[in-house]
C-alpha cells in the first residue's frame, strides 16, 4: 500500500508541475488543461495537486512497508 501511495503521489506531483510549466511558459504539457471544466482554474488545479501530491507522500510515510 505504502508504494501505491507514493506512486500515485508521485503522479500527482508531476502533473501539478506541469500544469505550472504549462501555466507560465505556454508548453503543451499535462493534463491539466485537457480538462474541460477547469478552464480559467488551471492554476489553482495544478497547486491542488501538488498539495495532494505531498499529502500522498505523507500518508505513505506514515504506513508500514509491505
């Protein structure tokens, strides 16, 4: 369990940042901007994930391996 978590934290994070990178340089990456119903909220998607993102690496560290 402790991997998924870190796994999908992991995830969340690099799709945070790089809805920032998307954000601020006008690079087509993330999946943030390919959802339809957060246009104007991007950023404030992207953040979100990466608060959900470090979340998800606190709660797998609180688990035990295995």
């Amino acid at each position: 369990m402790k991997e998924l978590l870190e796994f999908l934290g992991l995830l969340a994070v690099i799709q945070g940042v790089m809805g920032l990178v998307h954000e601020f340089t006008d690079w087509k990456w993330g999946l943030v901007q390919k959802v339809g119903f957060l246009d104007g909220a991007e950023v404030y998607a992207s953040v979100a994930l990466l608060v959900l993102g470090a979340a998800l690496f606190a709660a797998a560290e609180s688990r035990k391996p295995g």
